[in-house]
C-alpha cells in the first residue's frame, strides 16, 4: 500500500503542476496577443 500511495501522489503533483504550466503558457500567450492586436501589431507577429 505504501508504494501504491507514493505512485498515486507523485501521479497527481505531477498532474496538478502540468495543469498549472498549461494555465500560465495560455495566459501568457492570451496576453501576448490582446497586446499585438491592441498595437496593431497582431498580423505583423501571428
């Protein structure tokens, strides 16, 4: 049971951060182009 909890865990932190990474890189890249498109500069970049 030990090493079945310890995989468990370790499953679900790994989840929980790729889930966090996924988050910033789309609110990073969300960003990134309000801030192209509000310096129509959108076409020049994408």
């Amino acid at each position: 049971r030990s090493y079945f909890n310890t995989v468990v865990n370790k499953a679900t932190n790994a989840c929980h951060l790729l889930r966090i990474h996924n988050v910033t890189y789309q609110m990073r890249l969300m960003s990134r182009i309000r801030q192209a498109i509000i310096g129509e500069r959108f076409f020049l970049i994408w």
